[in-house]
C-alpha cells in the first residue's frame, strides 16, 4: 500500500466551496476505510478537524433501507 505511505499537507478548508462538503465525506469515508482495511497502517491521517458524519445520527436498517433501495 505505498500509495498510502506518502506525506500528506494539511488540507485548506475552503468554507466558500458549494463541494467542500463532499469533498470532505469522501475524504473521511476514505479515512474510514483505511481504519478497517489496515488496523496496522500507521501513516498519515485525516486530521480530525476535517472529519465529518455521513449521517447525523445513527441509521437503523429500517431507515436504511427506505433511503437506499
């Protein structure tokens, strides 16, 4: 995973963006994700000030499946 070992700058937060937020969930899915596929990966990470919630609470499956169906 050497892709994953490189140096990472500091993301610019860009409030204005009509895209920040999508950007951003991507960013902390992709984070996620590295979490769970490499308990070992010890690299660089998204910082948490650029994390944020896919949700704002937790889904239940009922919610689930109602919203992606």
């Amino acid at each position: 995973v050497s892709y994953l070992s490189r140096s990472v700058t500091p993301l610019p937060v860009f409030s204005d963006s009509p895209y920040a937020l999508i950007v951003r969930r991507y960013l902390s899915l992709l984070d996620a994700a590295v979490e769970l596929e490499y308990p070992e990966y010890s690299g660089p990470r998204l910082q948490d000030a650029h994390k944020v919630l896919m949700f704002d609470h937790a889904l239940t499956a009922d919610e689930v499946n109602r919203k992606y169906r």
